[in-house]
C-alpha cells in the first residue's frame, strides 16, 4: 500500500501549497544541495523568476541567507548559511547551520512553499513497473535482463489530476571495482506519465551501457527530494548521484515535453 513520503512538519507548507502559489520573492534565492557526508554545494539560485547559475549566484550571496532544509521524508528544516567558497576538489561550498548529514538534502532560499504536491513512497518490487523499465531499456538497445528498484514516488506534478511515476532503477554485474561496465548495466531515473493518451516512460538523468567498457564508471542515482526550487509553483526532481571520487547533485524540470535539467552542483575528481 503507498505511503505519504511527507512527514508532520511538511503538512502546514503542504496545505498552503494546494491552496495558492505565490510568486517567487524579490530579490536572489540561493539553491543548495547537501550530500549524505555533510558537504554542501551552491547549486544557483532564482531572481525575479529566472534560474541563476552557480557562478552567477555565487557573488551575490552575502552570508546568513535563510533557506528551508528538506529530503522526501523530513523537513522543512530552518537554516541559514555562509557564502560559497573554493575547499580543495569542492567548488562552491556552503555551510549550513545547524549541520545536515546521513542523507541527500535540499535547502531552498526564498518564501514560496517548497512542497506544492503531495508525494507518495510505492513498493519498488511491482513487476508493472520493473517491466516498464526493462522495456524502455529494450527501447533504448540496451541488453537488460534484469534491474532493481530502489524508488517508485507517485505525485501529481502539473496539478492536472492525473499522477505522474519517477522509476529509480539500477544493475551492474556483481564485482568488487568501482570502474568497468558490462553491456546491460545501468544506472537511471525513469518518469512514467501519459501524454497524447497514451503511457510513456522517459529518461530523466541516468547512463545505460549498450556495451562492456572496462573503464566505465558504475554510477548511482538516488532521487532526493521533489520540492519547487524555482519558485513556479511546480514541484522539481532533486536527483542526488554517487560514482568513484565524486558525487553531485542535479535538479530537472518535469513538466515540459522532457525533463530539462535547471541548475546542479557536485564535488569530486
């Protein structure tokens, strides 16, 4: 049986969500990813209703900005943060106060309500939707026999009646090296929706291998929060993502004619 992915201090933003959607506030509002190990990146930010870049944001964060901290089942969380500086192989780093870890978050600046829709945990083992993505493998000429799940989230993104499914999917053939791809392996992100009337599933972010590379990297995706990072009223796909010396995180826009990627940051080799 699904499950609400939103726990109890979401439920107010939550209600105010559904019932208006106001505009984005004046003035920059910065967007900062933060990965499991506590590493926070800039990854831009939103000024009278346009996408600012990382570099763009960076110089005209002042320290002390207010964000709202979320992941799908916690938050929001109140924060502030420092200015974005340079540490080592990490670029735009922020800290943020109190401290976030354990798992993939989001903290988004401005006042608009960060969770316009409410989002719903499924069981990942539902053979509809292993075959959906076995199929779109297919699709692709990706030799797949098999894939896993680790995600099924159900939300309605366009506010239209008619729920949309993000499919988080993985395989590589057991081995103990992070490096080395075998043809059928994968690693992505699928949105199932209908369009023109008929069921679609479509890529999001991700890598399928059509064939053995010793040096391909075994990446993994992780769908970390689906909250309005741009401030439109819509909900964004906030996709964390972990391959050998490095990770990042990205965010897409689902409600165009294909995801569209809008803003991300990483750290790594």
């Amino acid at each position: 049986m699904p499950r609400p992915v939103l726990l109890r201090p979401l439920l107010g933003l939550l209600a105010l969500g559904l019932a208006s959607v106001p505009a984005a506030a004046d003035g920059p509002a910065p967007i900062v990813a933060v990965s499991p190990s506590g590493k926070a990146c800039l990854m831009g930010g939103i000024r009278d209703g346009r996408v600012l870049d990382a570099a763009t944001m960076k110089p005209l964060l002042q320290g002390g900005e207010a964000y709202r901290v979320l992941d799908l089942y916690n938050g929001p969380v109140a924060a502030t943060g420092s200015r974005a500086v340079d540490e080592d192989i990490c670029t735009d780093v922020v800290a943020l106060s109190p401290d976030f870890d354990q798992v993939a978050w989001v903290a988004i600046g401005g006042t608009w309500p960060p969770v316009p829709r409410p989002v719903m945990s499924q069981d990942p083992d539902q053979p509809v939707y292993v075959q959906a993505v076995l199929d779109w493998l297919k699709a692709q000429g990706i030799p797949a026999a098999r894939t896993t799940l680790s995600q099924v989230l159900r939300l309605d993104i366009e506010g239209d009646g008619t729920d949309e499914v993000l499919l988080t999917a993985e395989y590589y053939v057991p081995g103990e090296s992070v490096l080395g791809v075998t043809a059928g392996d994968h690693a992505v992100v699928l949105m199932r929706r209908i369009a023109k009337g008929k069921i679609e599933t479509v890529r999001v972010t991700g890598t399928a291998h059509a064939a053995t590379d010793p040096d391909g990297l075994r990446e993994h995706y992780r769908v970390s929060a689906l909250a309005d990072v741009d401030g439109d009223g819509v909900p964004e796909a906030v996709i964390h993502s972990l391959y050998h010396e490095g990770e990042g995180t990205d965010a897409y826009r689902l409600n165009g004619s294909a995801p569209e990627f809008i803003m991300g940051c990483g750290c790594g080799l």
